[in-house]
C-alpha cells in the first residue's frame, strides 16, 4: 500500500463544497501533511507503544483502547478529555491510548501490533474490550474488530476515515450498505486492479455490514461524526444502514471539539446498552 495516496486520500473532501472552503480546507490539508510530516513518516514499532491510564476504582471489569487520527498522537486523547469523560462516567474502567500511527496501515502490521503488543495479553483480565477510533483509528477499529471478533465488545467509531470515493460509492450506488454485496465488489475492484489499499478499504465496508445486518451479535458498533465533516457522505452511508439509536450527530466538522462531544453521547449511550 502506498504511503502517499493514502496521506492524500485522507484530506480529501467527501462532498462537494464552494470553491472557497474547498480552496481554504485544501490549504490546511497542505498545512496538516506539512506539519504532520515526521509523524506521517514513522516507521511502526515493535512493540507498539501506548499510555496506559488505570481506573480509579479496584476491579476494573472493561479495558477501553482508544486509536489516534492520522496527525494525532496517543496524549490528545487525554488532553481533550477522553480519559476523563470515561473515568466520570464510569469509575471502573481502564484506558489504554495508543500509538497506532499511519505507519502502522501501510505497512499492514496494525493487528498484528495492536493484538500482540496491546489488547491480547490484556484482553482475559477484563469481562469487555471496547475499541475507540477517531478518524484513521476507525479504520483502524473496524480492521481490528474484523480479525478478532471474538475480543472486541463494543466499537467506537468517531468521523471515520472509511476509505476512498471507489470504496463507498458503489455502496451508495447500490442503494445503501445493506443491499451492497461485497463479494461483488471485490470481483470488480480486482478487474481493476485491486491494490492493497481498496482492498482494506472493502474489508472494513464488509465488516461494518456484518454489524449492520446483525446489530446484536458479536462486536456492537456505535457511529458518531459532526453534520459538516468532510467524511459525511460515507459516514452517513454507515448511519443509515445501522439502528438509529447507536448513530449520533452534531454540528461542527473533523476537529477535536466536535469528537469529544459525541464521545460524551456514544459512551453513555454504549454503557447504557452493556448493562
């Protein structure tokens, strides 16, 4: 999988919009890449690195993983108040952020650093491992909870980065997620040339119609992006083939405000369901 289309696939606006907003997004696109280059550029560890932020109360019974954008790192989640918001709503639950950074996609090493390194000699500690992805890390969530089922409980998905337009417009071609069939998609996409990329892309659509069609077996997934993010055309596509009451919305776009108000929403709404 090449580095650099993927970097670039990332900035790219979902939706149409004005030639100005698109020209000033396309600028702090350019900024961000600038600006996040080093990051962009780390070669994935091992093992993956993360900080770990133990309950306050004995006995955790949950394990939260929490997955980075592409141009954040694992302390924003604390800085932004991630880890607070779980320990206010819930005093017995242990948050691991980690250090899944783009290194670790196109290197197709991301589960196996993310399993072996950080929630597999974790994971038979606690009664449920949650995955929180914002971004890169909901692709990151959904590739994850696809090979190992059977460790993640619930997943978080925050304004998902689900793919390019050849991944999620034949799902909107087809008259939504759940008429879509993958295995035809994978046929057409190899008649294409299906590189590495699109197929990771696919792999995550499949997954999450899987929790679409069976909402309440195996991994529950919860959606939430703001009503002006630049990934609302695919993330609403997601929405609309999932039960109304796990998917949430806010006004705003793909900034850390916006993500830590739905967090607010989607953990009280996930604890709610597990109990």
């Amino acid at each position: 999988m090449s580095r650099l289309p993927f970097a670039r696939a990332l900035t790219r606006l979902a939706v149409p919009s004005p030639a100005l907003i698109f020209a000033k997004q396309a600028l702090a696109a350019a900024l961000l890449l600038a600006c996040a280059g080093c990051h962009l550029l780390r070669s994935p560890a091992a093992p993956m690195p993360f900080s770990f932020h133990p309950a306050p109360a004995a006995a955790p019974h949950t394990l939260i993983v929490m997955l980075p954008g592409i141009a954040s790192r694992p302390e924003d989640f604390e800085r932004n108040g991630f880890v607070a918001r779980v320990r206010a709503a819930d005093p017995r639950i242990d948050v691991i952020a980690a250090d899944a950074h783009f290194g670790y996609y196109p290197s197709e090493t991301l589960v196996e650093r993310l399993h072996e390194d950080v929630i597999g000699p974790r994971a038979a500690a606690y009664e449920r491992v949650w995955l929180v992805g914002i971004s890169l890390g909901g692709l990151g969530v959904a590739t994850y909870a696809r090979a190992h089922s059977d460790v993640v409980d619930r997943a978080l998905m925050i304004a998902p980065y689900l793919g390019t337009a050849a991944a999620y417009e034949p799902v909107i071609a087809a008259g939504g997620l759940r008429r879509w069939q993958p295995e035809a998609a994978m046929q057409q996409a190899a008649g294409d040339e299906l590189t590495a990329e699109l197929r990771s892309y696919l792999a995550a659509w499949r997954w999450c119609r899987t929790r679409a069609l069976r909402p309440d077996e195996g991994t529950r997934l919860y959606l939430g992006y703001g009503l002006d993010d630049g990934f609302r055309v695919p993330n609403g596509a997601l929405a609309a083939a999932l039960p109304e009451e796990r998917c949430f919305t806010c006004a705003g776009g793909h900034v850390w405000p916006v993500w830590a108000q739905l967090f607010d929403r989607m953990l009280e709404n996930a604890l709610a369901d597990a109990r």
